[in-house]
C-alpha cells in the first residue's frame, strides 16, 4: 500500500484544460455514469468544441449495487438489474469502451486495460469497491461477496440448488446460511431471504423449521450507523422473521462448512454450507497496487475531489477518500451520485473557459435499511423512519436513481414498486 502525502490543506492550482481535451472516465458505477451522463447534457458540442469523452467499463451495463441482495434471492431478475450503456449514452458525445482496466499509469497520462493503451488529459477514477477478508482465513475461499451483479447470481444459483437437492441430501446444513456482517449488505440480505424462506419451502416440499440464517457481527448491535432505537427495531423485526444476530462475534476462520467465531473469550463454530461474507470493504485493487499514494486502494482528495499529486485526476465514490468535512461520509451510491454530478458540472464550466471555484459538499439527504420488500429502518431527512413507510422511501431512492437515468419510461420498466414483482 502506497504512503498517502500529508497535503491536505493544499489548495491545487485551478484546473487548466487545452482544447478539445480527452476526457476518460474509468468506472460504471453510480459516480462514472453520472460524470459521464452529466458532461453529455452540460457540454455544448460543435465544430470547435469537441472534447473526446469515454467511458470505460468492463460490463456492457450498469446496476445498482443497492439491489444485488433481491438479485441474491431472485426477487430480481438480472434482465431487470442491468442497464446498458449503449442505451443512455449518445456516442456522438460520449464514447462507450468496453474493457478492463489493469494498470494505471498518471506519470504518462495514460492507463491501459486487455484492449490496449487509452490517453487522458483528464482522469475521473471511479473503480468501486472489493470485499475486504482482513486477512481471515478461508473469507476468499469459501464465502460469496455481494460485489457484482454476477456475484450475485452466482449466490442466487447455489442457493436454489440446495434447496431443490435437499430432497435427495436430507443435510440440514445445506439449508443453513451464515451471514458474517451486520451492516447494510448482510442485513438486507438477511431479510430478503427471511422473507422468501416460506414460499421456497413450500415449492420444495421442505419443513419451514429447518433452514436457519445466523447474522454475526463485530459490535454490539447491528445497523451501527443508524441510533440505538433504530437498530433495535430492527433487531425485533429480523427477530420476528426468523433470523438469528450474533452481536459482539468475532469471525476466525470461515470453513467450507461453517465458520469459527470467538464470543465471550470462547471458540463456537457454527455450521452452514452457505456463507456470505458482508463484513466490510475496501477500495480498487488496481488503485492499491497504483504507483498514485492511497489508502488500501482509495485515494485521499482536495475539495473538489482532485488528486493531490495528479491534480489533472480526479476521483469519485468508493475510490476517494475525501479530506474536507462536508464530503466525509460512509461511502454510499448517493455519496456517490452527487460526486459525479460535481465532476460533471465542474468539467463543463471548464470546458466553456470559465472559472469553477465551489467546493464538494455532501447533501444527505436520507438512508434506508430494507427489511424485505414490505418494511425497513432508515433516516429521511434528519427523521427516524420505519414499517412500510421506511419501504416506499426506499423504493423512492432506488426509482429516483432510475429516473435520473432515463426519466419515466426507465422507471415504469426497472422501477421497485410495493404491489409488483420485481421479476
């Protein structure tokens, strides 16, 4: 891991573009498609303005990683996570690059992937994020990670396959799943699959006693960013569907049948042919091993989300580590959203010569734990939220998101509703 430099309090020199300059975005995610989708609507294109815009990616379309727990489950279907670039970007604009990033290299201005070498005046990192094993032994091996939509389908499938053979395996430990974290990821999780376990043991001719799902988390309670009421409500919720929360465990090896953990001083291990692991992440790979100065693949930012030693680079979502406070927060899609919406705006004011001058600040406006389909925990503008209400804010953000892509006619198609099936 590179050493970050101590220039936080820094003000880099304002950005300076030549003409028509090569803008490349690295990254689909919620920031890279906004930079991109926001530098298509805000740059005026003409015969003397033709700054080359491209976006890399190395799926042909994005998802929203807020969903990939119903993905898990197959609440919802991969046709209806995916959204594909070609679709909303106009290639007259922006330039669509199907590819994976291997290396970057900001000494030559140029970063270089399986298809070759891509050339930058201009670099918005926007990698995402890996799961983190912290060096637990087993996590890579035996465990899912919900960090990709064919991650997720990948769970979904193994999971509908020990519930449909254990009609011939009789093994009560293929129906027992392990879900080690109890943040956003793991409880969401959780619950989606709390919620389906009667109607997939009905389908399977299985005793609804017999699966188990076992939550572990390192604190004491579960949703630690939200406030002790909140987490309990959702403790008594979780409760009540079945699931079972082990607060204060500590995983110390993940086995391909279990997983050992340490509670009170004592060595438990806890049997499942499933296991999830939800208890943290980090930033790129590719960052890390970077020659750019970072912290465990994310790069510390200035106020306008520049790179403090490559100030022609700037960095969104997952990928930055911001130093102002009005940017720090846990990283988040809508954290996420608004970074790129920045880049956008900042790019194009500077790309028509004038002077941008603002600084990022993080606007939040909510966030929402689902519990299900039907309820969930959250905060909505500074106010405590649960039950179904909790449910449709968060339907609310994940559709709001879609409608910032493609408007109404995204919505009605790959929107979340209360009363439709995700499928």
């Amino acid at each position: 891991m590179q050493k970050t430099t101590s220039c936080q309090l820094k003000n880099l020199e304002e950005l300076k573009l030549p003409q028509n300059p090569k803008i490349l975005i690295i990254g689909g995610g919620y920031g890279g498609l906004k930079v991109a989708l926001g530098l298509q609507k805000l740059v005026s294109f003409s015969s003397n303005n033709k700054p080359e815009i491209t976006l890399i990616s190395k799926h042909d379309y994005h998802y929203q990683t807020t969903l990939l727990h119903k993905v898990a489950i197959g609440t919802l279907s991969p046709r209806k996570a995916r959204i594909y670039y070609r679709k909303l970007l106009d290639p007259k604009k922006v330039r669509f690059i199907k590819d994976k990033i291997i290396n970057l290299s900001p000494n030559e201005r140029c970063v270089y992937g399986n298809g070759g070498r891509y050339d930058y005046d201009v670099l918005v990192i926007t990698l995402g994020f890996k799961p983190d094993s912290f060096g637990i032994k087993g996590v890579k091996e035996h465990s899912f990670k919900l960090s990709s939509l064919n991650r997720a389908l990948k769970l979904s499938q193994h999971i509908e396959h020990k519930f449909k053979d254990y009609i011939h395996s009789k093994n009560p430990d293929d129906l027992s799943v392990v879900v080690c974290g109890t943040g956003f990821t793991s409880i969401e999780f959780a619950a989606e699959l709390a919620s389906q376990i009667e109607e997939l043991c009905l389908i399977c001719g299985i005793d609804k006693k017999i699966p188990k799902i076992t939550c572990i988390g390192r604190s004491d309670r579960i949703l630690p960013v939200f406030d002790t009421k909140l987490s309990q409500k959702a403790v008594k919720k979780l409760e009540d569907m079945g699931v079972k929360l082990i607060t204060k465990g500590n995983v110390k090896e993940v086995c391909k049948n279990g997983v050992i953990i340490e509670r009170n001083g004592k060595d438990e291990f806890i049997k499942a042919n499933t296991i999830l692991w939800g208890a943290g992440v980090k930033g790129s790979d590719i960052i890390e091993k970077s020659s750019i100065p970072n912290r465990k693949g994310r790069i510390e930012v200035d106020r306008q989300l520049r790179c403090f030693d490559y100030p022609e680079i700037f960095v969104v979502g997952d990928s930055a580590c911001p130093t102002t406070k009005d940017a720090i927060h846990a990283p988040t899609a809508q954290l996420s959203a608004q970074m790129g919406d920045f880049v956008a705006r900042m790019l194009s004011q500077k790309l028509k010569g004038k002077s941008f001058t603002e600084s990022f600040s993080f606007k939040h406006r909510g966030t929402v734990c689902s519990i299900g389909h039907t309820d969930g925990v959250g905060i909505v503008y500074g106010k405590n939220v649960s039950g179904e209400f909790a449910a449709f804010m968060k339907n609310t953000i994940e559709n709001r998101w879609l409608f910032s892509l493609g408007g109404f006619p995204m919505v009605f198609r790959k929107g979340q509703f209360r009363y439709r099936s995700s499928n």
